[in-house]
C-alpha cells in the first residue's frame, strides 16, 4: 500500500476536534444553566435567527408547503415511500418473541418504541430534506408516538424543502433551529422546548460531539458526523467516474473525508487530474476543494484483499465498490455505514431517495454499529414467567447454590424462600460465606 496523496495529519485532526470538544462542552453547560434564553442567544450568534418561540405553527408550514411546485412534492413524496418501504420491510423481520425454554419456565421479549425523539435535520448550508425521511418516517415505523424535529434557518427563514419534509414524514412537532443549541434543547429540555427520550440524525462536527456528550442523558442513534466516502476502483472504471464520486461527496463540508482505494496506479494519477478538472466548474468547489485538499487521499494496493483489510481499517461511512467484482467487497468488508456496488449505483442515490437509510456511522464507528434503522428506535426488553411450583423449585435449587459460590447470600435466600413454600423442602436460611 502506498499514499498517493494525503490530507491533514492526524495530530492536526485532533487539535481541531479538541477544539470542538471545549466548545461543545460550554455551549450546552450555557443550555442546562439559563434554557430558552440561552437558545435564543446561541441562535441568534450562529444562524442569525432571532425569535421567541422557534416552533413553526401550522400557517407557516402551510406556507412553505406552498412555495413547493407539484413536481417537489411529489418527489418528496416519493423518496419517502421508498424510505417507508425499506423500513416497514425492516421492521417486519423484529418480533417479539416468547418460548418455553423447560418444561414451566417461559422466557419471552418484546420490541417497544422509545416514548419521544428528537430528529436532526442539517440545513445550514444547504436544504437537506432528506435527513427528514430517513429519521422521522423511520420512527413512525418503529411506532414512536412523540416526534420532533430541528432543522435550522436557510437564508434567514425555515426552508420550505425541509419544512414540506418534515411535515409530510409525519413529524408532530417542527421546530426552526439548528446547530449545537437544537440538540442540546431537545435533549435537556427547557421552558419552550420538552426534552426527548433520544436524538438521532446526522449533523457537523458540533452536532456530533453535542450528541456525544448527551449520551446518557439521552439515547442516540450514532455518531453521525461529517459526511466521508470511500472509492474502491480498479482499471475497470475511469477516471471520471472516480473523480464525481469524489467530489461529490466532498462537497458537503469542507471537513468531509473523500478516498480513492485502487490497485491501478494509472486510475489513481488519472483522478488526481480529474478532480482538477471539475473542481474548475463545479459549483460547490470552493467547499469540496477545500475537503479534498485537507481531508483527501488516494491509496494504491497491490490486490483487492489488500483493499479489503484497507477499506475496514478506514471504516468509512459511504463505500462505492467499482471493480471487477464487487460482489468480492461485499463477501469481505466488515466495517462501513453502506456499500454503492457496482458503476450503476453511488452514494447520491441513497442519500436522497433509493430507500435506504443515509443516517450513517463516521468517524470509524462502523468497526461497531450499522446505521439507523427501524430496530435502533426500539428497546427490546425482555421477560420471565414459572408456570409451575416444580419448574420453581428446580430452577431454585440450581440459583441457590450458584449464588453462594459468588457469596450473594440474599440472592440465595430469594431462590431458597421458594424451594420451601413451593417444594415443601426443608431448605437452611443461607449464611454468608466468601466467594469461591
């Protein structure tokens, strides 16, 4: 493996994320001493977005559905019944579950949706609405009965895209606010704004510390920080292609990774010139060069195993496979958010409307979780019944005597007390003894 090009070192990437750690950290200290008016401020400082209530009433969502044509309504219409479609499948394969495990004893669990959510749409720099698809109609899947949603001002007004999204996704309460102090209001809660039992939804790198430190106090979905992809090209591609990808994804922040993984040497110098290329006119090239001059690389392999163990140790978010068999990558690969396999796919479609979910794991936390779905908003909580004083009593005798090797003589008792008034046995009170 050899780097063609590399972006900012590592020791510069986590200056910058300290940075942001600190900030985050006073910001919601802010939220949870003064509530509302702190909100108020921190909207007003970052999104110049002033007022006293940052809930939408229905006249303003009407008003913005109105400024939509029949034609975006009806393709976000669409997006979302494609979205409705993967989740609804999704959540059809979790079942509750109840089985008699011996002869009296039945175990069983149940999947019940968190009580309140708190959805996330990013809209700063540009209308996302489709972050309203995926994480508000993914909960009305999973049968969450209270959702929220923060989405902050476009040009100095709530976005019409963003708000007609969140509206017809089925959201129940929408609110214009964005940033660190959205997530922090909907976690902590304040005198406007009730908290919720969980966040989701992607966000910059302040939204994904913020719901890093919440973590606790609420549930999350994931990190789901800035955007990153990966390119995994052979000679069966060209350049081109390669350099849209790219850039394509680059564009959404100028701290979004974007790497191209090959084992053509030709390929990689090939797109390294491309890239050039377009970002002489493409319209968001001030962002995505930017990005790709700081968080950009190219890495040449000698083989596709090779690509495979490179692949998983980046974990990106977004993996687009174009090789010779990318049915190879989806064998071998373990850590990603989602694979785009093959020329024909790319990660735009499932970022606005193929069906899938685009709220994706970052910043390596695909070594350990997916992203969201139908399952992350429900707890599965299980239970316990014995049907019989025999199932009781054997099942007692076992607990007993397993809790005194750890020395837990209460826990012991509690197994004993109903060896004897179900067995009629003449079981000693437990003493205390040292674990074994």
């Amino acid at each position: 493996m050899k780097y063609v090009k590399q972006g900012r070192s590592t020791e510069a990437k986590a200056q910058d994320a300290a940075k942001v750690r600190a900030t985050v950290e006073a910001i919601l200290a802010d939220i949870t001493a003064r509530g509302d008016a702190a909100v108020r401020e921190l909207s007003a400082k970052f999104d110049g977005w002033d007022r006293s209530d940052y809930r939408l009433t229905d006249a303003e969502i009407r008003d913005c559905l109105s400024q939509l044509s029949t034609q975006d309504l009806d393709d976000i219409r669409f997006a979302q019944a494609q979205v409705r479609n993967f989740a609804e499948r999704q959540r059809e394969c979790l079942r509750d579950l109840e089985v008699e495990t011996l002869p009296g004893i039945v175990l069983g669990h149940r999947n019940i949706p968190v009580s309140s959510v708190g959805c996330y749409v990013p809209g700063g720099k540009y209308p996302m609405l489709a972050s309203a698809h995926m994480s508000v109609i993914t909960a009305k899947v999973a049968g969450v009965p209270h959702i929220a949603t923060c989405a902050p001002p476009y040009e100095g007004k709530p976005a019409p895209a963003i708000v007609a999204a969140q509206h017809l996704a089925g959201a129940d309460v929408i609110y214009c606010l964005g940033g660190v102090q959205a997530v922090g209001a909907m976690a902590l809660g304040t005198e406007n704004i009730p908290a919720v039992d969980m966040l989701v939804g992607p966000g910059n790198a302040f939204v994904a510390e913020a719901k890093r430190q919440l973590f606790g106090r609420v549930g999350i979905d994931l990190f789901a920080g800035p955007t990153e992809t990966l390119v995994i090209a052979d000679e069966t591609v060209d350049a081109e292609i390669c350099a849209t990808d790219l850039l394509g994804q680059a564009e959404h922040g100028p701290t979004s990774p974007a790497i191209l993984l090959t084992t053509s040497n030709a390929l990689a110098q090939a797109t390294l010139r491309e890239v050039e290329r377009l970002l002489g006119i493409l319209p968001t090239a001030p962002i995505a060069r930017k990005a790709w001059e700081d968080f950009g690389a190219v890495i040449v392999c000698d083989d596709d195993a090779e690509m495979v163990q490179v692949a998983d140790g980046i974990a990106s978010e977004h993996v687009q496979v174009m090789t010779r068999d990318p049915d190879y990558f989806l064998a071998n690969m373990r850590n990603y958010g989602a694979l785009f396999l093959g020329p024909r796919t790319n990660v735009s479609y499932g970022d606005k409307v193929i069906g899938t979910n685009h709220t994706l794991p970052t910043m390596t936390a695909a070594r350990y979780t997916g992203g969201l779905w139908v399952g992350k908003f429900l707890k599965t909580v299980t239970y316990q019944r014995v049907l019989t004083d025999e199932a009781s009593v054997m099942i007692g005798e076992r607990c007993s005597r397993l809790c005194m090797l750890e020395g837990f003589a209460g826990h012991a008792e509690q197994a004993n007390i109903r060896v004897r008034r179900y067995g009629g046995r003449n079981v000693p009170y437990a003493t205390a003894v040292e674990p074994r």
